[in-house]
C-alpha cells in the first residue's frame, strides 16, 4: 500500500506530532495495558506521518496560513 501526503493538514508534520501527543497522553490515562499499546501504535504511526511530511514539508506561505485547532 502506497500512503501519499496531499492535503495542507496531511503535509504538515506538526499536525502529526500534536496527534501523537495527543495519543501518548490518552494511553497514559489508560488503564487496560491491550487499549494502552493500541493507541501507543497509533501515535507511533503518527510519528512516521511526521518524518514523512518533514520530507515533503508546505511551501513556506502555505504553512504559515495553517492553524490547527485543538481536537475535543
């Protein structure tokens, strides 16, 4: 399978380090270790949607117009 970064959101390797922040923080408050390693998975894949982005980073106007807004 072939993961391909298109959209502004998807190429922007900050958006992908807050979800995997985000996603350690929800494993931390976990109290079931198999629900713990799940979500310990997704942010390691969100990691790795990070590094991807890094090598494909927003032109410079593009990036400086995004705001993230923080997720509920």
């Amino acid at each position: 399978m072939e993961i391909s970064l298109a959209s502004v959101e998807e190429r922007n390797a900050v958006y992908w380090r807050s979800r995997a922040r985000e996603s350690r923080e929800t494993a931390r408050r976990m109290i079931s270790t198999g629900p713990r390693q799940g979500m310990l998975q997704i942010a390691s894949i969100y990691e790795k949607l990070a590094a991807m982005a890094e090598l494909d980073p927003l032109p410079p106007a593009l990036a400086d117009g995004i705001q993230l807004s923080p997720r509920s």
